[in-house]
C-alpha cells in the first residue's frame, strides 16, 4: 500500500518515507538506514511500499529513533523491528506511552535514550538531545547532510506540540502530567535556539510546509529545504503558541476556591459551607484536613477548636464521634465538623476543584487514598504551608498536583519546589504582580493567590494572570470574573 505522500530524497542521505498525517525519515548510510520514527501501527505498509519504491529493503533498517512516544511517532515500531530486525531507541520516560493500554501490546525498546547520545551508523552520526515537554522523554535530533558538495546540518525538533501542554489534556485521566513540563518545555526552546539548523525536518509535515518544498523540489535553483532562517522563527513561533495557551487559561481555566467554603456567610469548613459556596459560584474549595484521635481526617483549620466551637482542645485529642457533638458556629447559623469522606461523597461528582491543605503530620496516606477512592484525583490540589508533607504525599502518590502555601516565595523556594517536584505556587495574594506570575508561569508552575482581603486586592491578583484564588467570598469573586 502506497502512502498518501510520496517518498522522495530532502537532501543528502536524508529520505521521507512516511504519510502526511505520520512523518517516517530514513537516514541511507554506507551500513544501512537509520529510521526517524516509525509512524503509526496504521501506516508501517505504506513506509515499507515507501522503502521498496526508493530502492531500499526492510532489511536495510538497522536503527530506529523514535522522537517520543506517542502513537503516531512510535505506533509502528514493533512490527518494523520484527520486520527489519532493527534496534528501537527511545527515551525510558516514555514507555508509558508505549505500553499495553496505548497499542495493544507491551513494547520495549532494545536501547534507552540519554541526552547526549551520538548514534552512528556507517558514515552517519546523529546527535540525540532531550528536550522533553510535548512528553516527559521528547528527544531532538541532528545530523550533517551533504548537498552539492556543501555540508548543511538539519535538525528534527522532536515533540513542538503545545495542545498536549493545555490544562484539560495534562488533567486527563490517561495523561496526567505535572504543570513543570511545561517549565521544562521552555527550557528545551532555550536549548535548542542554541543550535544552528540549516535544514529544518518536520516532525509532522506541516512543521516544515514540506508539501509545498516538495512541489518546488524539481523546478527550483535551489534546494527549498535549506533555509537557516526557518528553525529560529519556528521556535519563535512555538514560544508564542505556548505563551498564547497560558494567557487563555488565565482566564478560561481560572477556579474561584470558596475558602473554607463560602466562609463569610457560614460556619467555616461545614457541609452548609460548601454547599453554599457551589450555589455563589464558586468553581473550587478550599478546605483544611486534620486527624481526629481514632485516626480520620475531620475537615478544620485552626489548632484548637476554641474559635469556632468554644470548646477547650485540639482536633487530635476527641475521637470522631466526640468531634461530632461540637457546634460550629457563624453569626448564627449552626453546623457540625465534618469529615473529608463525607465532603467528598457529596461533591466528587460535581464540575469543581478541590484544593485539600494537610494541617496534620500522618494524614497523607488516608487523604490520597479517599481522594483516589473518590475518583477526584484529576481535579484535586494537596496542599501544605509544610514542603516535606508536600513530599511526603508525592512519594504515596507521584501523580498527584501539590501546592506549597508560603506568604512569599524566594529563588532557593522555587529550586525546593522544582526539585520535589510540587506544581503550584500558592502565595499571599499581596505578592502577586504580573512580573512574577510570567516568571512563575515560565517555570512552569500553577499559580494560586490567597489572603485576598478585599476587592481591590483580588481584581489585583486576576489582573496579574494568577491561575486561581482562594476567598471568603465567592460569589464576590465570581461577578468580578464575569465582568
């Protein structure tokens, strides 16, 4: 079966061998062919009809690169490995896209990428950098191609898709990606501005408008694929679609947190709050875990229950039934403490956020286990003013979104959070200024104010891009995003 798009020669030993919707490049060295992703498991018959047409046999495939994982990059690989008995190298970060649930089967690759990786063959070297982002283990490739006598060096940027980095889809069950990739995303679009491309290979053909090249190829003076100037205005380009994302999610992906629930209307951290706060219009909560004496997270903040109860001690010292006999009170209004399964049995279902702040030491396996247990993972922050409970709740749970609260956050705060691998700055809300979000957000980090005082304050906060708050007031908040 022949492809959609014909095979032909770009320039030097570099061949297409793929379909327009799946690029397939071969590498023709004096030992063979070294193959650029291997399309999908739908289009390896066209690479091969692509392969026999240019000359070339199956059995001519000594190496294959695959870019990442994906399936429409790394789709086809196992049957051209059977096929051609060639070695399949791919970045180890990526097998979780190549396993049984994303083709059918479980593929291992024979070699695992490492950054900086030279893979020879023949007269052929091709030199493999990781710039992850579009996957946690995206590489790019480069190589010297000879045309006319002159040497020119091409380059594949090997994952440049920004949709992949939109919230919806990193918040997908079967994704599930931290916000740092797209921290490391940036990075890996300073990295390669550093090199020199001559001729730029399209990771899908659209990248490079290798189709109108093509019509051009036989007629022009010149090869149309040389263009130095085409990789810096790509990346270019790629910068300002990501930064386009991120500024449309400030505000389509923006949640209002009722803190503590609607807290200025009700006795803070009750079920009255919380279903109060979702008639305001809040789109998130906010609410604060404990573990009562038998060991159950009880949702309260403060560390006696003096304030809000008026009576004498700590969470931790009355079991849960004895919690039960308190009163949490607000200008009147009366209800009882609540426990965090009971908060999730009658809001997991619903179009919300939940931002879970650890207040106790211990509690972190029991909250990840009811978080998952109520399927809310994919919609849920934990969150801690404590970065080791933060790490704590990683180790339990890697995927899950964390979020250090501090009233400010200084250079060696944000490389303790890069390192633990926490996702959302949560900071006062006084120390929210554009500048700082733009930094935040090129780091990659989510970004939720809180301490928002009053109106000026929390028009302040939106203003500057922050990604969410956390207020006493939501429906305050939600007319302000209205406007």
């Amino acid at each position: 079966m022949l492809g959609d798009t014909a095979p032909f020669r770009i320039a030097g030993n570099l061949y297409f061998v793929g379909t327009h919707a799946k690029s397939c490049h071969v590498l023709a060295t004096s030992r063979g062919l070294i193959m650029i992703d291997s399309g999908g498991i739908d289009t390896v018959d066209a690479i091969l009809s692509s392969l026999d047409t240019l000359g070339f046999s199956p059995k001519d495939v000594k190496i294959i690169l695959l870019s990442h994982g994906h399936p429409d990059h790394a789709g086809g690989a196992a049957r051209l490995r059977e096929i051609s008995g060639a070695e399949v190298y791919l970045a180890e970060e990526d097998l979780k896209y190549v396993g049984e649930s994303r083709l059918g089967f479980r593929f291992v690759p024979d070699h695992f990428l490492l950054d900086g990786d030279e893979i020879a063959l023949g007269d052929t070297v091709v030199s493999c950098l990781a710039t992850p982002g579009h996957t946690e283990g995206t590489f790019s490739f480069f190589f010297d191609l000879i045309e006319n006598g002159m040497t020119y060096r091409a380059g594949m940027f090997g994952g440049s898709g920004v949709n992949q980095l939109k919230k919806p889809y990193m918040n997908r069950p079967d994704r599930r990606v931290s916000y740092l990739m797209r921290g490391a995303f940036f990075r890996s679009l300073d990295r390669l501005e550093e090199e020199h491309v001559d001729i730029m290979v399209g990771n899908h053909v659209w990248q490079n408008d290798q189709d109108e090249k093509y019509k051009k190829l036989f007629t022009a003076p010149e090869n149309p694929f040389i263009d130095p100037t085409e990789w810096m205005k790509y990346i270019a380009r790629t910068r300002e679609a990501m930064w386009k994302i991120i500024r449309e999610e400030e505000k389509t992906e923006f949640v209002n947190y009722a803190h503590r629930g609607a807290s200025e209307k009700c006795p803070e951290n009750t079920m009255m709050a919380f279903y109060a706060a979702a008639a305001l219009g809040a789109t998130g909560i906010e609410t604060d875990v404990q573990l009562s004496k038998d060991g159950v997270p009880v949702l309260f903040h403060d560390d006696t229950l003096l304030r809000v109860t008026g009576e004498e001690g700590k969470i931790g010292d009355y079991t849960l039934a004895e919690l039960k006999q308190f009163k949490v009170k607000k200008d009147g209004a009366v209800d009882r403490i609540a426990t965090l399964e009971e908060f999730l049995a009658a809001f997991a279902w619903r179009d919300m956020t939940f931002a879970i702040e650890l207040r106790d030491d211990g509690a972190e396996e029991m909250v990840a286990d009811l978080i998952y247990r109520y399927g809310v993972d994919c919609k849920c922050v934990v969150t801690s003013f404590v970065l080791d409970r933060l790490r704590r709740i990683r180790a339990i749970a890697p995927e899950l979104r964390t979020g250090w609260l501090k009233k400010d956050f200084s250079e060696e705060d944000i490389e303790a959070m890069q390192a633990s691998g926490v996702d959302e700055v949560c900071p006062r809300a006084v120390n929210v200024t554009p500048e700082r979000v733009e930094e935040w957000h090129s780091l990659g980090f989510n970004v939720r104010a809180w301490g928002v005082t009053d109106d000026d304050l929390m028009r302040a906060a939106v203003n500057a891009g922050a990604d969410g708050m956390t207020v006493n007031f939501p429906d305050r908040l939600a007319a302000l995003l209205r406007e």
